[in-house]
C-alpha cells in the first residue's frame, strides 16, 4: 500500500449546506457530482475532497453513524505569509465557517489559526511550515 | 481559498502504534519526525499525511478532546483491479488493521471494502471509480 490518498470524504448532516460552502462560497470547482455526491479535484490531481451524506457513509463503511465531539482529523492549508492566513480565515468566515482558534504565533516558530467548516469539520490555516507542501 | 489540502492530520491515541501501523508495517517514508509528530509526504507532492497525539491536535485547535463513535471521515485509496483491493486489505489487515467490510461489489459497478487503522481510522480500498485519482 502507497503513500497515498486518492479521496478524502467529510460525511456531512446537510448536504446542501456543506456544498454551499465549499462550491458556491469559496468557489471550489466540481469535477464530478450527483445529488448527494459531490467531488473536487484538489490540486496536483493526486487527491479528490468529496461530501457524502454523514450517515450514508457510516452505512457504506458498515459501521454505526452514532459520533459526537472531536472527530480526531484536521485539515490544514499551509500558506505563505502571515498576511495570508488572516486573509483565508476570514474567506472563511465570510464563506460560512466559524473561527474556532484565532491566528497567533506557534512554539513551532509559525503562525496558525482554525476554523471549523459548517459541519464542524477543522481546517487550519498556517504559515511557518516551509518544508510542507503550500496550498498557494 | 483554493481546492488544496496541505496536510492530513491523525489525531491518534496511541502515537507509537499508529507510527508503527504506517510507517513500519506499511512502510510509508518518513519525510519529517519529531517524539511526537510524524509526517509523510503522499505521492504528487501536494499533500502530507501526518500523526499527532489525539489530545494535543485538540489543544492545537483548541477545542475539548472529547470524541467518541464514527468521525465522518474515511479516506479511499483507488486502485486499478478487483484483485489489487483484496490484495491491498489483506496487506493491511497483515499490518495491523481490521477488516471492517469485507470487499463487495457495489451500487456503482465498482468494488470496494473497508479497513480500520489501529486507531479506528476508516480507509476504503476501491476499484471502478476510473475517474477519481488512482493510488497505484
């Protein structure tokens, strides 16, 4: 087995409303979609980000949909100035999302914040990593 | 904001057994380390797959750690025939996974199972969606 992923899937409670955010607020472009599927291409084309309703894929996985709380997986997009992570925080608040941690100044030497995405799901944007792949 | 993930992030709750599950059973190279971190980088390029500790991913986003049941989140590693995805579960299965959905053909004309990592991190091994990106 490769070091790869070919799709991450975030299980969603409202469909509509996940897809609103992604598609049509921050502009994501679809590749391929259905009425409860919806799938975007990430860059590199190496990865496909798709939306599936939450209790469909715990029934695809044959596991319970029963989940609460922390979900254990962030999201992070790493970019390159301090400027910047400001800037895509608030995109995303403006696009829908809610700020979960406001940007500061990391042990690590960087500078990070998160948001979470309308179904709670955790994207933190960052600055500081150069040795991880930039988002922009 | 731009369709990209930088980083896949793994909260795990036992950080020793998750690295050994990846890095040593699978075999995926390590791109960076620390005590508490490990990071590879998935092929293209464009995205790393990382493990941190369970409560500190929570503590970085600052949120409580509490977290329990299905997480909304699977990844999928595509490849290219029938064989391959028996192939690549029991390849994981010998490295440490359980087999959550033993493969079957499905709604979609494809052909797919279900693993869980040691920390319950749900993959599904997939042939027959030949548009989404292969894994191998």
């Amino acid at each position: 087995m490769n070091p790869q992923v070919s799709i991450i899937t975030l299980g969603v409670r409202n469909f509509a409303r996940a897809r609103r955010f992604y598609v049509e607020e921050l502009g994501w472009p679809v590749d391929q979609e259905d009425h409860n599927w919806v799938c975007v291409l990430l860059g590199g084309g190496s990865t496909a980000f798709t939306l599936y309703p939450w209790d469909e894929l715990a029934e695809d996985a044959r596991v319970s949909p029963d989940g609460e709380g922390f979900r254990g997986v962030t999201l992070a997009y790493n970019v390159r100035s301090e400027k910047r992570v400001d800037e895509v925080l608030a995109e995303a608040e403006q696009a829908g999302a809610s700020i979960v941690k406001q940007p500061e100044h990391t042990a690590w030497g960087g500078y990070s914040g998160y948001f979470a995405d309308p179904e709670g799901y955790l994207w933190e944007v960052a600055t500081g990593a150069t040795k991880l792949p930039f988002a922009e």
